[in-house]
C-alpha cells in the first residue's frame, strides 16, 4: 500500500473541492477504501476524511418518508425503529449484510459506493487484465471462474456483480440519491458496464452522497429482503430479492408490488416484468413462481454461475410467497 496524505475536512464544500484533485478520495467508514488501497486497487495520493461532518449522520422518518443522512452507519439505520417498521426490507437487507463489526463503521454513503467482489479486479499483481480497473486492458473473468459474477446486464467487456444488499432495497421503492448538486433516481445512479466498466454511477469527480430519500407507501412497510449466501454468519448474496406487497381488501388480489434483485445482476436490478405480470392478479403460488421466471428474462450465463438463473427465480418466488402468508 503507497503513502497517502490525510486531510480531516470540516465541510462538505471543502470535502468536495478538495476530492476534485486527481488522485483524492473521500473516507467515511474506510471499509471498503482501506481494503482496495490494501490489495493495490485504490492507490490514492489523498484521503479525504469526511467522517466527523455534522449534520450527515442524521436519520428522519416522517409521513412522507425516510431521510437517511450518508454518513449514518449501516447498524444505526438497521436497527432504527422507524425504519424497522417503515422500511422492514431496508432494515433487513442491512441486518444481513457484512458482520456486526463491519455494520458499526460502515455508512450509507459508502455502502452504496462499495466495489465488485469479483476476485479478478481485486488482484492486479496476478490479473492485470480487467476493464474496470484499467479500461481496455480485457476481462480476466470471461473464460475463467465465474461463481460469483453476473448473469443479468452484463456486457462483453464486463461480467462483474454488483455486491451490496441495501441499494436492491433502495431501487424497489424508488429511492432518491441527493448529492452536493443534484437528486439522482437510484436506478439511474447505477449504471451498467457497457463499454465502460470503469464507470459504475452517474457521480462526478468530487461529487458526494449526502442523504437518501426514501418514499413512505404501503407497499413498502410491508416488504421483506430475502438472501441466499454460502454462510449464515457473513457473506454476500448469491442472490437476493427485496419485495414489496400490497393486497386489496379482498386479502387475495395483488393492488402493487416491488420486485428487485442482488447478487445476479452488474447493478441492483429492478425486475419490474414480474410487477406487472403480478398487479391485478389473484395471490396464487402457481401464478407466482410463473411471475418469478420473467426475473431472469435475457439472463446470460458465463459458466459457473448459470446456477443464478434458477436459483434468483426461487429467491423471488419464495419471498413473494412468504410476504403473502403462503410460505
Ligand atoms: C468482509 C466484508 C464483508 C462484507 N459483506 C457485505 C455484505 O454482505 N453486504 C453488503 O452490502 N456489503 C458488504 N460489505 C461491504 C461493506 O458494506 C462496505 O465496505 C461498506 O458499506 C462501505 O462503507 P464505508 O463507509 O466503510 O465506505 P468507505 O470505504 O469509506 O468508502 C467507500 C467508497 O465510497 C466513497 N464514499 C464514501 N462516502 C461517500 C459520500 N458520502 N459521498 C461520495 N463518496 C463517498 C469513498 O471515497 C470510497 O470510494 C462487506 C465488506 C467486507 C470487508
Ligand atoms: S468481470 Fe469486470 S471486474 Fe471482473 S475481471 Fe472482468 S472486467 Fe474486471
């Protein structure tokens, strides 16, 4: 790991102006910053401690919604009663994400900002080939072990997943990325690789997070996070669903629902033809697992993760069941 120069910002102005030098990078929880510098992937020439900030770490829930400030840690807004009862799936793709230790440094801001775990990009001594750390450079994942990487929005120079729990929660109930300069839809904010795997959100140089929003509905506070993972202490999603529900007063008929995945896709997907294949019909399980494989429409398998395919149509199948008292 090279030296870096450390400067303690008291703004978020001069934490922005600062963050626009070349090779200057914000911190906030350090976890995923420190462990990229570590391996070679970040090398920065200035780390720009935005932690101690005031007035970033709040976390207000009213009528109209939640305002979760960038800097809140993951285990505050996980355990958040309002959040808990508001947002269930938000507080739960939380919960389940990382360990207890990592969840107490960790932030909001940082979590949605966190690298693919594709062990390819994280090993630039063995695998210089990788578009994402060095544009035009190739993909040493394409051809080689695959387990772990995407099946859905992937592209040929690209088949990285994107690995965070919370942002799937975020995208199925149309969150709002409010930055230093602009308000951002959070399936906008995260884009797929196409050409330029190198560029994973719509955010500028020196641009920071500094809350989110999130919009009460009643489809969301009644909503679960569902995650299958190699191990229950700690591990990332093989694949995951963060569903909404919300039945009509027959407690039969499906009047809204929210469908997104993890762990599949090259960013947290949003599987809106299996919402509207589901709105105005009956809550059945036959309808609903027939829903649940148009999850994985234009699905691409690259060898070892072609397991994704059936196993993301049973996460999302079981997890509407579930919500729906049938499972
Ligand atoms: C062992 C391990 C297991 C994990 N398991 C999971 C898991 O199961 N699920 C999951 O979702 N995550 C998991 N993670 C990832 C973890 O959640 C992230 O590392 C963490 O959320 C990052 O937050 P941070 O505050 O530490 O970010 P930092 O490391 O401080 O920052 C991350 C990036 O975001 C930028 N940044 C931070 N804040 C801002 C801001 N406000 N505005 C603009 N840019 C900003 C930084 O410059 C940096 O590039 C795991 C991590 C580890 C190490
Ligand atoms: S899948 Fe993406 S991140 Fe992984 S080696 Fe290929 S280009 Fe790099």
């Amino acid at each position: 790991m090279r030296n870096f120069s450390y400067l303690r910002a008291t703004s978020a102005t001069e934490a922005g102006q600062a963050a626009q030098q070349a090779g200057a990078m914000l911190l906030a929880g350090g976890t995923t910053l420190l462990d990229l510098a570590k391996c070679g992937v970040s090398e920065p020439e200035t780390v720009i401690d935005i932690t101690h900030l005031s007035g970033m770490g709040s976390i207000v829930v009213d009528t109209a919604g939640a305002r979760i400030g960038a800097l809140a840690r993951m285990s505050e807004v996980a355990d958040h009663k309002d959040i808990r009862a508001v947002f269930p799936a938000v507080s739960e793709s939380l919960s389940l994400a990382a360990s207890a230790q990592l969840r107490n440094m960790a932030t909001i801001g940082g979590n949605l900002l966190q690298r693919t775990r594709c062990s390819y990009f994280r090993d630039p001594g063995a695998f210089p080939a990788c578009n994402k750390r060095n544009p035009g450079s190739g993909c040493s994942a394409i051809g080689g072990v695959t387990r772990n990487h995407a099946v859905l929005g992937t592209s040929q120079a690209c088949i990285a997943s994107y690995p965070g729990d919370l942002a799937v929660a975020l995208v199925a109930f149309d969150a709002v990325v409010e930055t230093d300069s602009r308000k951002l839809a959070i399936d906008d904010f995260f884009l797929c690789p196409g050409d330029t795997p190198d560029r994973e959100t719509l955010l500028q140089r020196g641009e920071i997070i500094i809350a989110i929003d999130i919009p009460a509905s009643d489809v969301a506070r009644n909503s679960t996070y569902l995650k299958v993972r190699d191990r229950q202490s700690y591990e990332f999603a093989a694949a995951s669903a963060a569903i909404g529900l919300e039945l009509e007063a027959d407690g039969r008929t499906i009047r809204d629902i929210r469908v997104a995945l993890g762990g599949v896709a090259a960013k947290p997907w949003r599987a809106r033809a299996v919402e509207q294949a589901l709105v105005g019909k009956a809550l059945e399980a036959d309808a609903v697992e027939k829903a649940g494989r148009l999850a994985m429409e234009g699905a691409v398998a690259h060898g070892g993760n072609r397991y994704k395919i059936e196993l993301a149509q049973r996460v999302v199948a079981r997890a509407i069941l579930k919500m729906g008292g049938l499972a």
